[in-house]
C-alpha cells in the first residue's frame, strides 16, 4: 500500500514512512493511493469478533507490507489491554433505532485513545528500525493533547510538544496533560485559539531546515494512521447492526467523521454521516451554504470543537473532486491567504451525498445534556449532547441512529453539573487529578517564541 498526497506533488511513500511524519512534503495530506476494500461477507462476519480482531483486520490493509502480521497484532492487543471496556467501543441502545457508541473508555476518557494508543506503538516501532530521534508538535483543542501524552509519555527518543488554548479547555482537561509526569513531555498554554495553535504548527513544519533538524512529527488527525485507526470503530458498530447505520459525528478539525466516509469508500454500506458542529459551525455553513468559510472561533461548552478551521477537510475535498490534486492544491492555497472558499456545485453535489449537517449552540447542548439524563438515566458530555441534538433533526426513515459518545462526562464537570444537578464522576485512577501538581509554560501564539522554546529544552 502506497499513499500520495491530497496536492500531488510528493512521491507515494510506505505506511512505515508516513507514520512518523506530519504533513506530506508539498503540504498537502497524506492517503492511500487506493482504497482497500472489505467484502459484505467479511464484515458481517465482523459481528461476534473481538474489537482486536476487527482492528486487525482493517489496519493489516493500510500497514501492508511495512509491518510483520506478528508486530502489528502484538501492538494492537497491547494498545486495547488497559481499556475500562472490553468491548473497547461498546455500542449502547437508548431507544428504538437510537445508539450511543461509546468511545472514552481509553486512559484518557476520550475517543482520542482508540487511535492513539494503537499509533505509538506502531509509531515507536518504525522509529526503532529507522534509528534517530523524533519531536512530535501537536495542537490540541482539548483531548488530543492528553491522548498523545498517555500514548507517547516516556517513550525513549521522542520528546512531545503539546499545545493547547489558554483558558479555552476545560480544567480536567487541562490537567491530564499538565500533570504528567514524563521528562519528554512539554506543555505549552498558547495565548490563542485553537486555529492558533493549529496554524503554528502548520507554520513550523512549513519552516524546512527547523523541520529537519528537530525530526518534526505530527500525532494529530492530519496523520493518516490515526484516520485508519479511527476506521475501525465504524465497521464493529455497523457489523452489530446489521443494517446500514446513520453515524453522527461531533465534529471538529474532521478527522473522526472523515473515517467514516473512509469506511464507506471500502465498502461499508452506511446512510450518512451527519456532521454535528457548536457554534463554531463552518462546516455546517459550508455543507448548507456551500461556502467553506473560517470566522472568529467562539468559546463553547464543547470546547474540543471550538475549530473554524477542520484540517481533513481537504480530504473529503479531494475524495469530491475525484481525488484532483492540482484543484485541491490550488483551493487550499487559496484558503490559506482569503480564509474562504466557494464549493463548485459537482464538490458540493458529491458532498451532500454523503454528509448532512447541523449546528447547536450551548442552550440546546445543556438542554439536551438535561434530557438524556431525565430520559434514559444517563450523563453525556457537551460534544455528544451536540451530535444527539442533531440527530433529533434528520430524518431516518428507519434506519439505526448512532451517536458517536466522544468523551466522558466527568471531563466536563461544570456543564454537566449545570444541566443535571449531578456531579459525574471519574474513574478512581484519576480522582486525585486536582491535587498533582502541573506542568507548562505559557507563550504568544508566535512561532518564533514556540520554536525558541523548543530548540532550548
């Protein structure tokens, strides 16, 4: 398996090359140079199989030929071991056609872990054999951060940069990164947003001699290994249904959702996928305007959504245009310098086929966070209380609705708090998070002061 870049012009490189790398040469993203199918009658046999073996089977595709089947099934059954839930994404009835498929059951609560526990290890593998040191720089809007520092936390020639929004996550947030205690670990609290941060980033891979020298890697869902990883969780929840699902997603930077049109592309018969965004809705404006437009991004109860602008967009943009690189090339640039991009009717006609989209604004969240709890006795976070109040805005016709559940509700106490009266709790491991002490430096959203920063620990 080969993978090329969304703009064209880097050479196809191996799943081992792409893993420790962040954006592809030419700046684009990288995929697979074709999709890998699955049968009908492999993935309803994916039905009573263990989450491990679904894994398998959907990354031995993408990792063909640069890991040994032993490797990548010892590497995957050690990054689903400390899991909570056996089941790893257990998929939970609410109602007659209605389904939480929860995804937080990781060591850090968050959908983040499914991908990034399975990344490291494959990660640090390829990195072993390669020889040399890595420096991963990851902007986070919330969970990123935290899910990268409990993969990569102490492993031996990497150092970890993660930045995060000051003020703009929530404080159980904040503190499962801060709190590490790794010497490789390095938190930065950005005076910013998270298109900041995201964009420091971009302007620091972008920065080539500083980018070679410090062996710059990304962990975010601009690395395709993470999409792959996230694939999985589409093909066990659609295998138990057994019919083709509605998925709706709480979506941010559009990784997560996009690995459900990944899913679809291999052969996985799925509705639609429904984007749930707060009131940092440019991807609803863009599927419903058709104008993909960034603004000023406003602070939220769902805070690891507070994003104007989704990075894996410009893959779907490019799946759209039948994988145009030159167009893609040229409309990302265009973005880049106007913040705007009007959608030509077949892209918009190609999108709207797969994807619908909705947005709500804090009032609904805490309203639906009320309602979940009066109704089925059950606490949700802010991000799935958006993707179940857009889910009561579609029409189904039948088909099973499932809710992707993408964090705990004990990661935001406050809004849970204020919509139900009850404290969520968190898991015994981590009830004594408020009294570690924390770790970070605070800097301007500037590059040269991150990259000084970095070039000095």
């Amino acid at each position: 398996m080969d993978y090329v870049s969304t703009r064209g012009q880097s050479a196809p490189r191996s799943f081992a090359d792409i893993l420790p790398s962040g954006p592809a040469g030419d700046g684009g993203l990288t995929m697979p140079q074709a999709w890998p199918l699955v049968g009908a009658d492999e993935i309803a046999g994916f039905a009573g199989k263990p989450y491990t073996e679904i894994a398998f089977a959907i990354l031995s595709r993408f990792a063909d030929g640069s890991f040994s089947v032993e490797d990548l099934r010892a590497d995957i059954a050690a990054a689903y071991c400390g899991f909570d839930e056996p089941a790893i994404a257990p998929l939970v009835a609410l109602g007659r056609d209605r389904y939480l498929l929860e995804l937080f059951h990781g060591p850090t609560l968050a959908f983040k872990d499914i991908a990034m526990q399975v990344l490291a290890r494959l990660f640090a593998r390829a990195l072993a054999k390669r020889g040399g040191r890595a420096t991963i720089l990851a902007a986070t809007s919330g969970d990123t951060g935290s899910a990268a520092i409990a993969a990569f936390g102490g492993l031996p020639n990497v150092e970890l940069f993660v930045l995060h929004p000051l003020g703009r996550v929530s404080e159980v947030q904040r503190r499962q990164m801060t709190t590490a205690d790794f010497a490789n670990v390095h938190n930065i609290a950005l005076e910013g947003s998270f298109d900041d941060a995201q964009s420091l980033v971009k302007a620091l891979f972008g920065d080539a001699q500083f980018a070679r020298d410090a062996n710059l890697t990304a962990v975010n869902s601009i690395n395709f290994a993470r999409i792959a990883a996230q694939i999985v969780y589409y093909f066990s929840a659609a295998a138990q249904l057994g019919a083709p699902p509605i998925f709706v997603v709480p979506t941010g930077n559009f990784g997560d959702i996009f690995a459900g049109e990944a899913a679809m592309r291999m052969g996985l018969p799925i509705s639609k996928l429904v984007i749930a965004t707060n009131a940092n809705d440019i991807m609803a404006r863009a599927l419903n305007d058709g104008v993909y437009e960034s603004g000023a991004a406003h602070r939220t109860l769902s805070p690891s959504m507070d994003i104007q602008v989704a990075s894996n967009f410009e893959r779907a943009l490019f799946e759209a245009t039948g994988r145009d690189a030159r167009w893609t090339a040229q409309a990302m640039t265009a973005f880049a310098k106007t913040r705007r991009l009007e959608l030509p009717q077949p892209v918009l006609k190609d999108l709207r086929a797969r994807y619908s989209a909705f947005a709500c604004d804090d009032d609904e969240t805490l309203a639906t966070i009320a309602r979940v709890y009066r109704e089925n006795n059950r606490l949700i976070d802010p991000h799935t209380a958006v993707a179940m109040a857009a889910a009561g805005k579609i029409e189904s016709a039948g088909a099973p609705v499932v809710i992707l559940s993408t964090a705990h509700p004990a990661k935001f106490p406050d809004a849970v708090r204020r919509a139900t009266g009850v404290v969520a709790q968190l898991p015994a491991r981590l009830r004594d998070i408020h009294s570690r002490p924390e770790r970070y430096e605070t800097l301007p959203a500037d590059a040269a002061r991150v990259r000084k920063f970095i070039e000095e620990s």
